[in-house]
C-alpha cells in the first residue's frame, strides 16, 4: 500500500501531469505536492483547491440521495467508530479552463475524510477519464497515518 511520496509520484505518470498534491481541505494545507503548480507555489495552489473542495463537500445539494454525514462517519451518535472508513459526499471534482484540468479527488480515510488528491494535468495532453479512474485507484491504496 503506497504513502503519501509514492501516490504522489504515481500520480504524475499520469498523461498531461503537471503537478500532484495531497491537500487537507479543513486546513488548506498540502501534506506532500510534486511537479509544478498554477502560479508557482504550491501552498497557495493547496489553500485555494481547499476552498473549492470545502465548499463543495459541505453542500448537501452534491450528496447523493440519502447521504447522512454521521453515518459515514461510523455511527449514528456522530462519534464514528475507531476503524470506520468515512467516505465523503463527493467523489471528485473537474475543473477545466483553456489550457488545463485540475482533478481534485476525496480521499476516504478513517478520520474525518478531510483529505483530497489534487492532480495538474495539461489539456492538450491530459486524459480526463483514465485520470479519474486512476486517482480512484490511488485513493482507495493510499495508506495515511
């Protein structure tokens, strides 16, 4: 089961990759990013898909049908249970412009699910739908702790 370095690493094979972050979305903060990134810094790359990610899992319009928050979390008192796995509401988010996609995809973890992958790729060369189902792979693998 890959870390954080080699999920990362392995995100940058992917066609069209420019830049690849694990970021929490509650902080803003990048637990680990290589490549390049829109502006040239990392960390504010980070802070800002952050806000995207945040406002978007919070929104209960993007959760499926019968979504309860406290019941991914584990339980129904809201606790969560110590092995749980929290799955988030949303599964990933596809951000075009002219010349790019960014791919910011949940991670599930067994705390409070706060994390995402945030992949940089490259229209002219970027795969849109082997990145999705790459970044879902490397989400399901990834071990954090």
């Amino acid at each position: 089961m890959p870390g954080i370095d080699e999920c990362l690493l392995e995100a940058m094979r992917l066609p069209g990759a420019r830049g690849a972050a694990l970021v929490d979305w509650t902080s803003g903060l990048a637990l680990g990013a290589v490549g390049e990134f829109p502006g040239g810094d990392h960390e504010a790359a980070a802070a800002e898909a952050a806000e995207v990610a945040r406002l978007t899992a919070e929104q209960r319009a993007f959760a499926p049908d019968g979504y309860d928050r406290r019941d991914s979390q584990g339980g129904h008192d809201g606790q969560g249970s110590g092995g749980a796995v929290a799955d988030p509401p949303v599964e990933d988010l596809i951000i075009s412009n002219r010349d790019s996609y960014h791919v910011l995809r949940f991670v599930p973890t067994s705390f409070d699910s706060s994390v995402f992958l945030h992949v940089w790729l490259a229209r002219p060369d970027g795969n849109l739908a082997l990145a999705r189902i790459r970044l879902g792979e490397m989400a399901g693998r990834l071990v954090l702790g």
